[in-house]
C-alpha cells in the first residue's frame, strides 16, 4: 500500500477533485497548503542539524573526511531551511535570518558549484560581500560542533534551532486552524 500526499487545486476537494468545495478559502495564498509543503523541509532541518553536528564529532580524528561531511549536511541544511523561509515568506511572515539562509544556499550550492571560477558574476560578488568573504578566496567555510563559519560570519547553531522553532510555532498556528476551518483533515 502506497502513502500518499495530495493537494488539490483551489475549489476542489483533494479525495474527489469533481467535487467542488463551498467554503473557499479567503486568503489565494492558501498558507496552510503551504505550510503543509514546508513541513517536511522544517523536519529535514531539523534531523539535519543532528547530522551536522554528528559529523563534526570526527573533525579532530579524520579531519578532511570530516569536512566533506560536515559541507554535504551543512549544504542539506541551508537547502531547507531556505526551503522554509521561502514557503513561510509567501504566507506574509519574515523573518531576519531569511536573507542569509538563501545567501549560505547559494554559495554553497551555486557559487561554490556552478560559478566557481566565475569572478564576474554580480549576484555571486555580491552575496561574497555579505558574507564577508575574502575577495581572494573562492569559498571558506569553517564547522565546529556549536558554529558554521561562512567569510566573516559565523551562525550559530543555537539560532538555527531558534528560527525552527519559530517557524514551526507559526506553521502549527496556521495549520490548527486550518483544521478548525475544515480545510485539513
């Protein structure tokens, strides 16, 4: 037996789509559709600080195996957690760390990958600028079990954990009265 998720279009219903819903949802945004969505990317974040944090243990024992473990799940981290900020940005909430999130993402996954030896790309200079980064390195990212260092700036993994909690607090908001409403089951 196979689990499934299904989200329906707007006005119809999710269990028999020639069924069209009488309660519309007045916000088109349908944020608890959304957050619905951002759930699992909240879980991975969160199972992906462990993850983090259990590859920084060998630093000191197996020191460049270590660091590749510690970028892959430092990668896989941003990665959600700009998946989440994304989602709950399209529902009207922000957040401080929003910016930075997308930022680390994409040194990592773009600067790092796709634009690596492109020293003219604006977007890439400018995030490199944020992040305070050395004009004269490509990359430099730095892991302990408490901090990942990217340029000049240093997050902590107690704000991390803090931004989770936050946005989970308002994605469990959105979500109870979604099912208060009936539009969750």
């Amino acid at each position: 037996m196979a689990y499934v998720i299904k989200a329906s279009r707007q006005g119809f219903d999710a269990i028999n789509p020639k069924v069209d819903i009488i309660r519309k949802p007045k916000n088109p945004t349908l944020p608890h559709l959304l957050f619905t969505f951002a759930l699992p990317y909240l879980f991975g974040a969160k199972e992906q600080v462990k993850r983090y944090q259990t590859a920084t243990l060998t630093l000191k024992i197996d020191t460049i195996n270590s660091i590749y473990r510690c970028l892959h799940e430092a990668s896989t981290l941003f990665e959600d957690l700009s998946t989440v900020a994304k989602y709950i940005e399209k529902c009207g909430y922000k957040n401080e760390m929003d910016k930075f999130w997308f930022d680390v993402r994409n040194h990592i996954r773009h600067d790092i990958r796709e634009e690596f030896d492109n020293n003219n790309d604006k977007r890439k200079n400018e995030r490199a600028l944020r992040l305070k980064i050395n004009p004269t390195l490509q990359m430099d990212l730095g892991f302990t079990m408490e901090s990942i260092d990217i340029g000049g700036v240093t997050i902590k993994i107690t704000q991390i954990n803090e931004y989770l909690g936050w946005a989970e607090k308002i994605i469990n908001k959105v979500l109870d009265r979604a099912k208060i409403n009936g539009f969750i089951h």
